[in-house]
C-alpha cells in the first residue's frame, strides 16, 4: 500500500492547496510541503528498511509491490512496484519537490494555490512514471505530468513563457505519442504470440518478435525518452523551457523530469529490446558524446544565466546516455549516480538563479558582477555548485562522470575521449559563471542581500547530499546494483561502438 | 593514523570558512599555522614509524586504510593512506615548509580585513589538505581528489584579491589550464583500468614490471603519455606552462607555498611514484626528457629580460621544474626528487623574500623601481643571497648537489645535448637570479617608497630618485620563517652527496630507491626490472663534470655582476643591439597571443555563432518551425486550424494513433 500513497499523498495535497487558497496565501505553501514532504519520509523509511537482504541481487526483484486488477478486458493492471533505481528516484522527487516548494516561498505571489496545486500533479505524476511497473498506467503518468508542467511554465513563467511551454508541450507530447504507437504495438504484439494481453513490464520483456519489429519499437520508445532527456538534436525546448520556467518549474524540469527519460532507457528500452538496444547502442553513444560536448560549448557561449544553466544540462545528461548505452556495470552505476548528481547540482543552480533574478531582477550575467562584497553566501554556493557541475573530485558528479568514463573506455576509447573534453569546457563555463556574477569590480550600486535562513537551510541539504555521495557514493551503488545486475545479467549481443 | 595528517588542515580550513569571520585575525591566524604544525608533528611521527618498520615487498611503509571509497563491478578504490620513503620526502616539505609559509602569512597579510583574512587562511589549510592527500594516496582516484583539489585551492588564492579583474581572470586561467592536464589524467585511469583491472599504484607497478619494455608506442606509453599531460599542466610545463607566470596575482606566500615549494612539483611526484610504469615506456621518458629540457631553457631564457620581481621568480620555477623532468625523464627518478627538495626551500624563501621586499615597498613589484636595499632590508638581503647562491648552483649550497646530479646523470645516460642545454640553463639562471638581486638590493633606490611619479625610468638605469624614507625589515613572523628557510637552503643539500666525493654520500638517493621498484612479494624476477644503471661514468668523469657545473654558475654570477652591477648600460647597449630578440623574449616569445587567436577566440566565436545562433537556433529550431508550418498549412487545408498549433498537433497525432492502432486491431 505504501507505494499507493506516494502517489496518492502529493495528488490528495495538490487538490487541498487549490482549495485552501480562500483562506490563506500561507496556507497552499504549508500544504504542499507536507504533502512532500511525506512522501520524502516514505520514501526514506523504505531506504533503510530496505538495506540488507533485500538489496541483495536474487531476493526478488521488488523492495515493494502492489498488483490489482484494473480494466480486466485489456488486461491493464494497477502495479506499482519500487527497486533501488525507482527508489532513488523517488527520494529524489522527493528532497527536491520539498526544495521547490521552499524555493517559491516568496517568488509566487499570484494564484498561490493553483500554482502549488499543478507542481503537486507534476510530482504525483513523477513518482507515478517512476513507479508503474504496467505500461499502460506508466503512460498514464507520462502524460499527467504534462499538462500541469505546461500550465506552471505559461502562467507563472517569465516574458517568453508561452512560446516555451507551447514549445515544451509539442516536443514532448509528440515524442510521447510516439512512444504510445510502441506500446500498443508492443501490447499486440505480445498478445499475438502468447495469447495474454497485458501491459505487465516484466511479462512484456520476453515477448519473441522479430528484428525488425523490435528495433521500431525501440525507436519508438527510445525518441520519447531522448527528447526528455534531452538529446541532441532533440533538446531545444530544453534552454527555452528552463529560462522561461518560474525557479521551482526549473528544478522540477532539469532535477526531476530530465530524468524520466533516462529512467525511460534504464527500465524499459534495455529490459524490453536488449537485443535492439545493444545494435544501437553506437548511434546513442555517439549521440550522448555529441551533447556533452555540444551542451558544454553552448552553455558557454550565453550570456542568460539560466539558460547557461540550462545547456550544462545537455552536456550532463549526455554522459547518462553515454552511461547507458555502454552497457557495462561500471558505466551503468555512472549513468545513475549523474542522474541524482545533476539533479542536486543543477537544482541548487536553478534556486540560485532563481533568488538572484528575485533580487536583481535580471538573469544577464553583464549586468551582475562584484556580487561578493555583498553576498558572500550566496557567492560561495554559486562556487561551490559550480564546482561540482564541473566535477570536482570529493563530490558526487565527479564519481559520477568518472565511472562512466572509465566503464565506456573499454567499449570505445574514442567516445570516451572526445566525452572527456566536455570537462574542459565545464570548467570554463562554471569558472565564467562565478566570475562574471560575483569578481571582479562592482556593477551597479544597489545592495544585494544575501542568502537568508531558509535559502541557507535549502542550500545546505543540497550541499550535504552531493558531499555525502562524493565520500560515500557506495550507499548509492549498493542501493541500485541489483537492478543495474538485472539490466546486464541476461545475454545481450556485443557492441562496439566506431 | 595517517588520516590525522590531512584532518588536521581539513579542520582549520572547516572552522576558518564557517565562523572564521567573526574571530579575530590573531586567532585564525594562529589555528590555521597550529593546524598545519600538528601534522606536521604526526608526519613527523609517521616518518619515524616508517623507518622502524620493517621492509615489506622490499620497501619499508607504513599504511592506514580508512575506509572504501568506491566499489562497483570489478572497481575498488579504498581510501588508503601510505607513508614510504617518497611520499615521507613530500609530507614533511608540505607540513614543514608550509607551517612556515602560514606563519609568515599572518604577518604579510595582516592588512587585511578579520573576514577576508579566516578567508585566505581557510583556503591555505585547505590546500595543505589536498595536497597531503595527493601524495599520501595509494590509487590514481584518491590522487586525483588531491590533484584537483589542490588546482582548486590554487585557483581560489591566486584569485584571492578578485575584485581585481587581472586577479580574477588569472585564478580562472590557472584552473582551465591544469583542467586541460587533468583531462589527461582522467582518461589516464581509464585506460590503467580498463588494461590492469585495478588502479592501485602498487598493483599497476607490479604488473608492468612483468612486462617487456615497450620499444614501440603501445598501451603503456599511450597511458604514460595521458599522465604527463596531466603533469604538464600542473607542474607548468610545455605546453601547459602559461597559467603559472600569471598566477603570480595571489598573494606572494601563495607563490611561495604552491607555486614554488608543493604543486606545481606534483607531476614530479605523479611520474617518480608511477616509475615503473613510466621506465617501461621508454618514448614517453625521452618526451618527458626533451619537455623538460625545452622548458628549462625556454623559461631561463624569459626570466633574463622580465622586471617583475616575482615573475622572474616564476619563470625560474617553471625553469627548474624543467630540471626536475629532464631528470625523470633520463630515469634518475631520485635525482628528480632531490632537486624537488632541495628547490622547495631555497625558492620557497626567495618568493618570501620577495615577499618581504615587496611588503616593506608597499606593493612595489617593479625591479627598476627597487635598488640599494641590501641596507635597510638586511634579514631579507642575507637570507635571499643564501637562496640565490643555492639556485645558482655556487658549491655548497644545496641546489649545488641536486642539480648538479641531474645533469651528471643526463651525461651519464648519454644523453649529451640534453645535458649541455641543462647546462648552459644553469648558466642563464645564475645570470638571471643576481640580475635580480642586483637590481633590488644594490646600486640606489630608483623611487622614493611613497610615490611612484617618475618611476617609469629605464630599466637598471643608475638615475632617478635618491633612497628617501625608512623601509621596514621583515616583522618577527616573517624573519624567523625566512631565516630557518635560508638554513635549510645552505644544509638541505648534504643528504646528497656526490658518491664520486664520498663513497656513500648519497643518503637520499639510497632512501628513495625502493619507492621506484615494483613490489617484490609480487613474484616478479628482480632482474626483469629495467637494469638500474648505476652511473657507469668513472668518478673522474664526476668530478670534471662538477668543476664544469661550477665554471658554469661562477661564470653566470660574473657577467651578471659586469652588466647588472658595474656597467648597468652595457645591458641596456645590448638590449638596443638585439632589440627583435629582446622584445620576443619580454613578450615570452608569443605564446599567449599564439594561444589566444588558435584556440580561445575560434572557440568563442565556434560556440556563439556558429553553434548557438546557426545550429541551435538556427538549423535545428528551424527545422522545427518549419514542420509545425507544414502541420499548419495541412490543417488549415482541413480547416482545423482555429485555437493554434497546440490543438492542431494533439488532433492530428490522436488521429494518427487511431489510424495505427486501428491497423493492428484489424489485422
């Protein structure tokens, strides 16, 4: 039952702010922030009651596991099942929909309610995708996410924000619909060979079908997790969408739906088309090295702040592609780990952004500049996640990039070079950042005023996330091994990548 | 506990960074130098145990491990810390020479404000930190947590003042660059573990020690190639080296700590704890060689004509790291260690002395604007000169032994035209140290230390203003670090010496040795190690060698004295004659400009026209944009087109899944 509530709690909570705004401005904030907050408790309880035999590879594939009938005529179920890849995804959902909620404490002033009322359904929708373990309820969620993510963007957006969530919307809702086409194809498919129609993830994977057929279907899926990801040359609702997005709408989209497509290719593309998924994987490495160097050499060539944060974004989530498409144990834990990492990282980024564009009242890093005299919290966090945005050792996205790093080297050295470029820029990009907002001489006169109490308190959970998984990534590891031995225990073809 | 080593900078830099601000500069001062001279008591202690300790694997070390660090697949990375004879060279020069360093600063950087003073010093403990970790470590990965953190710390010092956009931008280049070696590193690993299965220093030298030497380019001369980029970068070398001239923004006992005495001599240390792995990769030992060499030269040659006092100090450095390579690189991986040592306090205290020279003029960094100040800076003067003599190479003196070992073993390898370009180097660097030291402390006061009117005279020229008001010598602080520094300039070198002078003299190259050798518990047949050649050169062959080396820096010393001291405008008369020669050189031969219009600017113009503008905005959104008025134009054709694209996509996709499904329904 408890996976039940994880979606039920933020969905129930979401209503109930809507409805308390009569009352209070207060009110939906303190709401929405139990609402997930509770689902973050949950969702940690089930980490440590889990540690043990439960993660151990062979005790059953589900920590939790909830199976009811749904629409018995098309064999649809209500299954919602969590293992350690859907667990550290919720806790994430979970740490940064809290952080969202703290983050628009002051910034959202208008429609409070409603405002909190569609980032609940988004991350009600979230732990839905990340839980569902039946395609057809996995699409249902894919697609709850949405509409409310399009509202929070076009209404409580900044001055493009139509024509970024008209554009989000499309890319998104196109490629979801994509991926439609291959469940249902999937779903006859099946049922044409074995006689049972189910949408069940598990049963679904060993349908026999031929090549062909197999590799349509990957695409299918596999275009609908790219463009979340998002992959070059898929991810250009990505910069607008960001820039655009009110502070918490950022961090939801690059922390927590950028990760959907990843957790897309992890549970169902590899699982569901091995064979397939292993033919491609060249192309998708190919195309992961292109966007680490691409989004790397964009995010520096801006001038916006966040649409700078939002390009490190495209060059991050190619190495999680490069991750997963390499295949080995090592690349795979990388792939994971850069996934929590980046969500931390850029969404402490975004929240930055976020309380500066408060303060200041600009995102143009030409007219920010000598920040620090005033506010030196505020410049050692944009220093410090700078930092670990470009991978600094000691923090989690280094260990992150380096696993898949070293785990891609013995498929293709060559991808793993040109990837390894992609730090250089980084770093030059991360280091403007700083620079171009917080050294050198003062621009302008008025006082900024630092980082207050709750935004410290935010940063320091952040801070202490990222330390924790830098000095200990193995609590990590360890939680997501078993279902990255179940991704690479069953035969797959050889690959290499050119 | 080794761990205690590290911890206790690491706790200085936590407790000055969050609440230093509000204390008082006396006590942040005074914890960070306590918190550095404390491990500074453990290495001690550890370096004692270390020596009681018998040999294992043919090597004596002590070893904590603290906990494991990363763990996945056929990956295992602990966290393990290790005393051995290498790593308890580099400990007590960190701890040792650093807590100085620290001591002095409380009194150089007591100008600053009580936030901005917790500021640098938390910094300084942190970079103490790293750097212990760097070479305490026993994996690449745990190195390579020291590694960058120790070009973060740099980058955060250099950068200290960085309202200032000069000091700012410096930090910056400074970082970029060694990242550019780090990535070289990185992608080193990857290839050690993907050939090896492990990345443990020891278990890496033990495999390749059971392989042939590599006459041919092949997998380990391709990964010791990646690591010297890695080493390139961070010890400054071709041609990585720009960022370190620069660096010279920080504050001076910054240059003095990192840039002179620990980091930038961590590539060193990076190819003398992988010598096994890097003496069966014989071409990339003859690159590291030819690097070394060119880049001693080419440095020597910038610092001739510079008049920024410490940037003719950090030429010298970036010129006798180029020794310490060219030593590694002809396989005298203890000679290299040695001058490591050995340079670590006599350029650590000409930076301080710099420093102290610097403080009492109230910012002055000009040489031309300096002179005469033998006088009233006497501690500074005489402790400088002990420094001077030992970089230059006058008999005695430290540097003396340890250089002259690096170019007796480059002869002795035959490697005869590296070995005379060593040595003319050596010449050009006595001529460039007492150019130095002529212009700042002998002749007359160029300026009066309050005004800088007139003080663009020409360089060495005797006119100008007569010495006017007091100077203070080095406060208490900075004089005693000075001092035990000068000491351990003259003293360091006795571990060393010449066996061709006394048989057995050389301590430190016996003490080092089993650091460089695989293990031998590994089952490995000692005698397919690469032969240690002992030095195959007869002692008299030593010893005219040495005269030559002392001929060489007496004669630098002497035509430095001619055109520095007694004839100032034959330098100048020179300068004139060979005036496209002597503009290249001040302007270091190009190469910023070079890097600037090959690689900054296309990239910047790459990145913003053509990628972000063309392709992304351009191209790719284009493209977009041009399907949805395709999608627009079929439906205004089916009259559908009434709210806007949004609807007319979500229709015409709905009716495309229908289609589909309906397809498949049928069959």
């Amino acid at each position: 039952m408890t996976l039940v509530w994880l979606v039920v709690v933020p969905f129930v909570a979401g209503a109930a702010a809507w409805v308390a705004d009569r009352w209070s401005h207060a009110w939906p904030r303190w709401i929405a922030l139990a609402g997930i907050g509770i689902d973050l408790a949950i969702a940690v309880t089930l980490w440590f009651g889990t540690s043990g035999a439960a993660l151990v590879p062979g005790a059953g594939p589900w920590l939790a596991e909830i199976d009811v009938r749904w629409i018995d005529a098309l064999g649809i179920h209500l299954h919602f099942a969590i293992d350690g890849l859907s667990l550290l995804l919720v806790l994430l959902t979970g740490l940064l929909g809290v952080l969202a909620v703290a983050a628009s404490w002051t910034e959202i002033q208008d429609r409070v309610g409603a405002f909190h009322f569609q980032l609940l359904w988004i991350l009600s929708g979230l732990i839905g995708v990340f839980t569902a373990m039946d395609l057809f309820l996995f699409y249902f969620f894919w697609e709850m996410m949405l509409v409310p993510m399009f509202f929070l963007i076009g209404i409580w957006g900044h001055e493009r924000r139509i024509y970024a969530a008209t554009k989000f919307f499309l890319f998104t809702q196109v490629s979801g619909l994509l991926m439609l086409i291959a469940i249902v194809a999937l779903y006859i498919v099946h049922g044409r060979a074995t006689g049972t129609y189910t949408f069940d993830v598990t049963a679904l994977a060993g349908t026999p079908m031929s090549s062909t057929m197999s590799w349509w279907l990957m695409l299918g899926f596999f275009g609908a997790f790219a463009v979340k990801l998002p992959m070059v040359p898929l991810h250009t609702w990505l910069p607008d969408a960001h820039t655009e997005a009110p502070t918490a709408g950022s961090v939801v989209l690059a922390s927590l739906l950028l990760k959907t497509g990843a957790y897309g290719m992890l549970r169902f593309v590899l699982p569901l088309f091995r064979d397939a998924a292993a033919s491609f994987a060249p192309v998708a490495i190919v195309l992961g090295v292109i966007g680490v160097v691409y989004g790397a050499a964009l995010a520096f060539g801006q001038t916006d702040l966040k649409r700078l944060v939002a390009y490190t974004s495209v060059s991050h989530m190619g190495f999680v592609l490069i991750g997963i498409f390499a295949g080995t144990t090592i690349a795979l834990q990388g792939a994971i780990l850069q996934i929590l990492c980046h969500g931390l990282s850029t969404g402490a980024l975004f929240i930055l952004a976020g309380a500066m564009q408060e303060r200041l009242h600009t995102r143009e890093m030409g007219r920010m500049g000598g920040l620090w005299a005033d506010a030196p919290r505020m410049g050692g966090m944009t220093l410090f996640f700078a930092l670990a945005s470009m991978g600094l050792p000691g923090l989690g996205n280094f260990i992150a990039e380096f696993l898949v790093l070293a785990g891609t080297y013995r498929v293709s050295p060559i991808a793993t070079i040109v990837a390894s470029t992609g730090l250089i820029v980084s770093t030059v990009y991360a280091l403007w950042l700083v620079q171009a907002a917080f050294q050198g001489p003062r621009h302008g006169t008025a006082r900024l005023r630092d980082l207050g109490v709750r935004e410290m308190a935010t940063m320091a959970v952040l801070v202490a996330a990222l330390v924790w998984i830098g000095l200990y990534p193995q609590s990590v590891v360890d939680t997501a091994s078993p279902a990255i031995a179940r991704i690479t225990s069953a035969p797959r073809v050889a690959s290499r990548a050119p | 506990m080794l761990i205690l080593i590290p911890l206790f900078p690491f706790l200085g830099f936590l407790i000055n960074a969050s609440v230093g601000r509000r204390l008082p500069k006396r006590v942040s001062g005074a914890l960070a130098t306590a918190a550095l001279a404390l491990s500074f008591g453990v290495a001690l202690s550890a370096v004692a145990r270390m020596l009681a300790a018998t040999p294992v694997d043919g090597v004596r070390a002590v070893q904590d491990t603290v906990y494991t660090w990363i763990a996945s697949g056929s990956l295992h990375v602990p966290f393990t810390l290790r005393v051995d004879p290498l790593s308890s060279v580099m400990i007590l020069v960190i701890t040792g020479i650093g807590t100085l360093i620290h001591l002095y600063s409380t009194a150089y950087m007591h100008d600053e404000t009580d936030s901005e003073f917790a500021r640098y010093f938390s910094y300084l403990n942190l970079f103490a930190a790293f750097m212990l970790v760097l070479v305490l470590a026993t994996t690449f990965p745990v190195m390579f947590v020291g590694w960058e953190g120790v070009g973060l710390c740099s980058y955060l010092l250099v950068g200290f003042w960085f309202t200032k956009q000069t000091a700012s931008d410096a930090g910056k280049k400074a970082f970029i660059v060694n990242r550019v070696g780090d990535v070289g590193f990185i992608l080193g690993m990857a290839a050690i573990f993907t050939t090896f299965g492990t990345l443990d220093f020891q278990e890496v030298a033990a495999r390749v020690a059971g392989m042939p030497i590599e006459a041919s380019f092949g997998i380990l001369t391709l990964t010791t190639l990646l690591f010297f980029l890695g080493a390139t970068g961070k010890s400054a070398q071709i041609p990585l080296y720009i960022w370190l001239p620069d660096a010279m923004e920080g504050p001076t006992p910054v240059s003095a700590l990192i840039h002179a005495a620990t980091m930038v001599t961590a590539g060193v240390y990076l190819i003398g704890r992988n010598a096994v792995l890097f003496s069966h990769a014989p071409i990339t030992l003859e690159v590291v060689a030819v690097i070394g060499c060119l880049t001693a030269l080419m440095a020597g040659t910038i610092g001739l004509v510079q008049n920024d006092i410490k940037r003719v100090l950090a030429y010298s450095t970036v010129s006798q790291l180029g020794y310490m390579f060219l030593a590694m690189g002809v396989g005298a991986f203890g000679a290299g260690i040695f001058h490591l040592y050995t340079h670590a306090f006599f350029k650590a205290l000409l930076f301080l002395g710099s420093g102290a020279v610097i403080h009492a003029l109230h910012g002055e960094q000009d040489m031309r604007h300096m002179g005469g100040l033998r006088r009233e800076l006497p501690v500074t003067y005489w402790t400088f000169l002990m420094a001077t003599l030992a970089i230059s190479g006058v008999p005695l003196f430290s540097g003396f032994f340890s250089k002259d070992e690096i170019l007796a073993e480059t002869f002795a390898h035959g490697h005869v035209v590296l070995w005379a370009v060593g040595l003319f180097t050596a010449f050009l660097t006595a001529i460039y140290m007492f150019r130095l030291v002529y212009m700042t402390f002998f002749g007359e006061r160029r300026t009066p230390a309050t005004a800088d009117a007139g003080a663009h005279g020409h360089a060495a020229a005797g006119h100008g203003h007569g010495a006017s008001g007091h100077l203070h010598d080095a406060p208490p602080a900075m004089a005693i670090a000075l001092v035990i520094l000068a000491v351990g300039a003259v003293a360091a070198g006795y571990v060393g010496l010449p066996n061709a002078v006394v048989s057995g003299g050389n301590r430190i190259d016996a003490f080092l040795e089993p650091s460089f050798h695989a293990p031998v518990a590994a089952g490995v047949d000692v005698a397919a190690e690469p032969a240690q050649e002992e030095s195959s050169t007869s002692s008299g062959v030593e010893l005219a060698l040495m005269g030559l080396s002392t001929l060489v820096a007496l004669g630098g010393i002497g035509v430095a004295t001619i055109f520095f001291l007694q004839r100032p405008d034959r330098a100048d008369a020179v300068a004139a004659r060979f005036s496209g020669l002597h503009r290249l050189l001040e302007h270091k031969y190009y190469v910023d400009e070079l890097y600037g219009a090959v690689i900054v600017r296309p990239i910047t113009r790459l990145s913003t026209t053509l990628l972000w503008r063309g392709v992304d905005a351009g191209l790719i959104d284009g493209t977009v944009n041009a399907t949805g008025l395709v999608v627009r134009g079929w439906s205004a054709v089916l009259r559908r087109l009434q709210t806007g694209s949004v609807r007319a996509y979500a229709m015409s996709f709905f009716v495309g899944v229908v289609v589909i499904v309906g397809y498949y329904l049928w069959q």
